[in-house]
C-alpha cells in the first residue's frame, strides 16, 4: 500500500471514528434529557390524591390547576377512553396529545400534538380511580432545541476536524508525497536509459525530507553522469592512444607478408620499430592498470619511507644517464612519510623523468625535500620549456598534453602522479612559466614523529 493510500485510510477512519464518538455523545446527552423530562412526568403523575382532588375539583367548576402548569397537560379520561375533563391549559395545542390508545402500560412515551405541526411531547397516563385515568404531557421544544443545538454544534466541530485533516493531508501530499512520486518516476528514468540521461528534479522546498532528497538525488544524477561521461572519455582516448601503435605493428606485419622487408637490414630496422611500439603500448596498458589500482586506496603497502633519500637515489641514476646535467638534491627537516614506498618512487620517477624529458640535455634540475609543520614537500624543478597558464589546469588529466610539446607521450604520466598521490591523501601542484621552467610539487603527511 502506497504512503498516499494509507495517509487516505487513515484520515477517513479518524473522520468515521469521530463521527460515531459525535453520534455517542449526542445519543447520550439527548437520553440524559429524556430522563429528566420522564422524572418529571413521573412526579406528577406519580401524585394521584392530587390528582383526584384537583379533577374533582375541576368537574365541580370550583378551579383549575392549569394556571399554575403552564407547559403540562393533564387530561382526565373516563375508563373508555373518552375525555372528561381537561385540568391543565385545554387551550395551547402544543401540548394535547393525540393519543393512540395504546399508551396505558407503555410507561413514557413520545406522541404528536393536536397543533398539526412537528411538536411533540412526552407523556403517560396514570390510573386514578374505577372510572377516571389521567393522561399527563409534558411539552418536548425546550429538549428538542437543546438537542438541534448541540447536533449542530457537533456537526460543526466534526467539520472543522475534517478540514483540517484534509489540509493537513493535502500539505503531507504537496511537500512530501508528491515530490517522492516525482523522484521515482525521474529514477525510473534515470535506469530506464542505463544512468546516461542527467536529470534533474525539481527538488523544492529544501527544509522538508522530500527537498533534501531531491538534492541529494539531483547531486547522485549528476556524478553518475559525470562518472559515466569521464569513463566514456577515458576508454574513447585510450582506444585511440592504443590504436597508433597497433596500426605501425600492422602495417609492419602487412609489409613483411607482401614481402616488402628485403633485406636484412629491413627486417632488423622493422623489428626494431615493432618492438619499440610494443613497448609504448605496454606502458600505456601498465599506466591504465595502475590508475584502476590506485582508485582502491587498501592496495596501498604503508611504511616510513624518507623523501629525501628517494630524491638522493633518483638523482643518483639521473647523473649517471645524464653527465652533463647539474642535478642538486636540497633537504630540510625530517622528510620522512608514512607512505608506499614503491609507489611514490614511480611518481617521483615520472616528474623526474618530465623535468629531463621536457628540458634541454645540459639544463640544470634540482629536487627538494623539506619539512613545513606537519607536512612533507617534495619540489622537481626544471629550467625546460615551462607550460602556459592556460594549460596548468589540465596537465595533470589522463592523456592530456600540452600542444606541440615535443617528445612523444602517451599523457598520462602525470594522472598516475596524481592518483598515486591522492591515493595517500596528498596535495600536488604546478608552477610555471613558458620558456623559464616548471616546478612540480606533492606534498604529503609527515610520518608521526618517535615511530
Ligand atoms: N616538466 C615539464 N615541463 C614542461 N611541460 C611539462 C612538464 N611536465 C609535464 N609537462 C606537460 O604536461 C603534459 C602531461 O605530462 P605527462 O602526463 O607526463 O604526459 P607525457 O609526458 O606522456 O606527455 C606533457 O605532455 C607536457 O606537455
Ligand atoms: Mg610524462
């Protein structure tokens, strides 16, 4: 059952309770009324040597008691049924009884009055003597009123109760059960095209659950959209990044079949390039592997690792490559981090590798490690090329490169600086500037001091 539907039950089953409790109250009090008046009836008829002396009296022409009873009728009747006299106001209507013949052993009952109209009243007839019986009524306005007024009263009060209750359920509707409605259709949307279609609800009122549900679902639409969009980028440049490489390997293999490859010398220079692109393709591969693993941070081996000593091995293998360059290695501080040790080595390797790669053959570099309050910072500072500002913002985006940057790459050295980074909950960042020089930087937490 719908959160709609059970609202619906549950505000007609207080509108039917209520009415039946009205119902009860009413039935009650007009009852309560009723026993006052037949109390009433009772005390007068119950008084029959009154009775006799006033109907004696009153045949006898000597007084009537109906100057002193205004709203009660006494009639005397003769043991036929036929009237004798009429002791108590024979003139108002309102109040003679038009009687059925069948009121002798009935105790109170309720009869029409000789007025024609609705007015009623309430009667019993008490035996006097062998031959006379009286028949007294009491008028039933003044308790027919009361009970008109408290109906209306009542049905007043239920009306009101019902009002509310339907405002109250038409608000419950507006602000939270139709949004929820709405939500579901536009999540049934959302599966319905496989989670690309970003759609966006509007999420209203945000004090209510309802707003505060539909934001978060606005936010939950548009990061799966985002994810979905990236991951579509993601394997559309990898495809393509992969695609150049596969194409000189078949265009290789194509060559040889058609027996283009003559000599020795072809075959060499072929197998040559053939296995340098296999080797670029499987660098591409090894970076997309590390980029999924890095996504899952539990992959991670922790343990004190010194920057500053990482800086020294990395400078250590550059000098040897590279003689002509001046490397200088600074440090500052206690460098060390709880980290992945083999991890942040690669990352360090690739800013290094970008510093020479993206720098003339004798320009200086020089790393640093240094400890700033509860951090580590590592800077790869080169006097290459430098990158525009209009470019800083995207180098470090899976296959991103700086146009017309030169040497090959596939792009995606510096997003693995950047996950392995993030991986260990660290900052990383460029300074730069074209023709001057670039300097790379992470920065990590420093390993707790004692440890
Ligand atoms: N030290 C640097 N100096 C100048 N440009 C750099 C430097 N490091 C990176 N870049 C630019 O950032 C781009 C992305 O770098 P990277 O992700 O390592 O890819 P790749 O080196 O394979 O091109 C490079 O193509 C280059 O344009
Ligand atoms: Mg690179």
């Amino acid at each position: 059952m719908t959160l709609r539907r059970r609202l619906g039950v549950a505000i007609a089953a207080l509108l039917v309770i209520m009415a039946l409790a009205f119902c009860g109250v009413f039935l009650t009090q007009r009852g309560y009324q009723l026993d006052q008046l037949d109390d009433r009836l009772a005390g007068l008829s119950g008084n029959t040597k009154a009775l006799v002396a006033l109907s004696t009296r009153a045949e006898a022409g000597t007084g009537k008691a109906g100057d002193l009873l205004t709203d009660v009728y006494v009639g005397v009747h003769r043991a036929n049924g036929s009237l004798r006299t009429v002791l108590a106001p024979d003139t108002d209507p309102a109040l003679v009884p038009r009687l059925l013949g069948n009121e002798r052993d009935a105790g109170a009952v309720t009869r029409t009055t000789s007025s024609g109209s609705t007015e009623r009243v309430r009667l019993v007839e008490a035996f006097l003597d062998g031959q006379r019986y009286a028949v007294v009524a009491v008028s039933m306005a003044g308790v027919e009123a009361q009970s008109r007024r408290l109906a209306i009263a009542l049905l007043l009060a239920w009306m009101v109760v019902a009002a509310v209750a339907l405002l109250t359920a038409y608000w419950i509707d507006r602000l939270g059960l139709r949004p929820i409605a709405h939500l579901t259709a536009a999540a049934e949307h959302v599966t319905a095209t496989g989670g690309r279609a970003a759609v966006q609800v509007d999420s209203g009122n945000p004090a209510t659950e309802a707003g505060r549900l539909g934001t978060a679902f606005n936010a939950m639409v548009a990061t799966t959209a985002a994810g979905q969009e990236q991951l579509r980028r993601f394997v559309a440049d990898a495809s393509h990044e992969l695609r150049t490489p596969l194409t000189t390997l078949r265009g290789y293999s194509s060559l040889y079949a058609q027996g283009g490859l003559a000599t020795e010398d072809q075959v060499a220079d072929a197998m040559g390039r053939i296995n340098a692109e296999a080797t670029r393709m499987s660098r591409i591969v090894d970076d997309l592997l590390d980029l999924t693993a890095l996504g899952d941070q539990s992959a991670l081996q922790l343990a004190p690792v010194d920057l500053a000593t990482v800086l020294d091995d990395l400078a250590a293998d550059l000098r040897v490559r590279n003689p002509d360059r001046a490397v200088t290695v600074r440090r500052s501080g206690r460098t060390l981090v709880l980290a992945d040790s083999d991890r942040i080595r690669q990352a360090l390797t690739a800013l290094v590798a970008n510093a020479v790669k993206y720098s003339d053959a004798g320009s200086p570099v020089e790393f640093v490690a240094e400890q700033r309050g509860g951090v580590v910072g590592v800077r790869v500072a080169d006097r290459g090329r430098g990158i525009p500002a209009s470019e800083l913002p995207r180098v470090f985006d899976r296959f991103y490169r700086v146009a017309g940057a030169g040497p090959k790459g596939s792009g995606l050295g510096l997003a693995v600086v950047a996950a392995i980074i993030s991986a260990h909950n660290g900052r990383y960042g460029v300074e730069s500037e074209p023709g001057k020089g670039s300097v790379f930087w992470i920065e990590l937490v420093a390993a707790p001091a004692g440890g």
